[in-house]
C-alpha cells in the first residue's frame, strides 16, 4: 500500500485521479471514515475522525490510498504532497472554506504538520516529498510512480514556508 497524503489543496485527489487514469487501484480515503466519525465541529465545518479507531478498522489494500490521513495507515512508502501557502490560500479559496479553515490549513502547511507526522510514523526511505506550488498533475503523478518503483530515491525536508506564517497567529 502506498499512501498520498498533505494538507488540503496540495494535489492529492488530482494526483490519485491521474493515477487512476493509468490503471492504478487509488482509494480515496474519504470514502472510508464515516463508520469512524465521533463528531462534528461545526465551527470549522469538518467530521472529527477517531483516527485510532479507523486505523484499526482499515483494511489494507494493493495500490495507493489518498488523503490527509494516509500518513497514519500502514504504507510501505509515503508520498507528501507540498504547496507554498499563499498559493494553497488560492487554492482553497474556490472550495467555500470559511476564512478561519483557510488560515488553519495554510499555517499547518507552513509549519510543515502532516509532513512531521509523517516523519514520527516511516522510516526517511519511505518518504517522499513533492512540492506542488508550480508542478502540473501528471509530473506529480510521474513523480510518485518513480519513487514507488525506487527510480528515484526518498527525499523531504528542503522546504521551509515559515516565512508564510499568519503574522496574526
């Protein structure tokens, strides 16, 4: 199983949907939580997940999975997908995200969260990072079926977007 993960906006569906264009098996893991949610907050607008419960629950699968949870499920490798903030801001934008989820995933992309969680949970062979600000989806897609079949080797941690950060955090 290889797992597509990052913070919303960064890619991963359009990277799995290409992916699947090719005749790759790609999960989308959104489709998997439901039985798993334990709330809802409404204030952000999103399901809270018991991410321990549906890691347990989840059967593995032979292909990749895709979404912001990936990083927490059983992968043999990991690919991150990055964007620079002030262009994932326009990316969100369109979605109808209220202001402050905006603010909370581009701050998150900018502190680099999914990409450290990832990094607490897979070994740095496993990893795979890809910025995604300037990159169209099928050199995405090209990318993580090259790291997949070890052309190329893991890499992260290049990235610093601190300078990003809402200066009224």
């Amino acid at each position: 199983m290889i797992g597509i993960t990052g913070t919303p906006g960064t890619g991963k569906s359009a990277a799995a949907a290409e992916l699947r264009s090719r005749g790759f098996p790609a999960l989308d893991l959104k489709m998997t939580t439901a039985p798993f949610v334990a709330g809802r907050d409404e204030a952000r607008n999103v399901d809270e997940v018991n991410v321990d419960a549906w890691v347990t629950g989840f059967s593995c699968i032979d292909g990749y999975v895709e979404g912001a949870l990936a990083h927490f499920l059983p992968c043999g490798k990991i690919v991150v997908l990055r964007c620079r903030p002030d262009i994932l801001r326009t990316r969100l934008i369109p979605r109808g995200y209220a202001p402050e989820k905006i603010r909370e995933n581009c701050d998150a992309e900018a502190l680099d969260v999914i990409l450290t969680e990832t990094t607490e949970v897979f070994a740095p062979e496993q990893i795979y990072e890809i910025e995604t600000t300037n990159r169209d989806i099928v050199s995405v897609a090209d990318l993580i079926v090259s790291f997949v079949t070890d052309e190329i080797p893991a890499g992260f941690g290049t990235l610093d977007w601190s300078a990003y950060l809402d200066p009224l955090l």
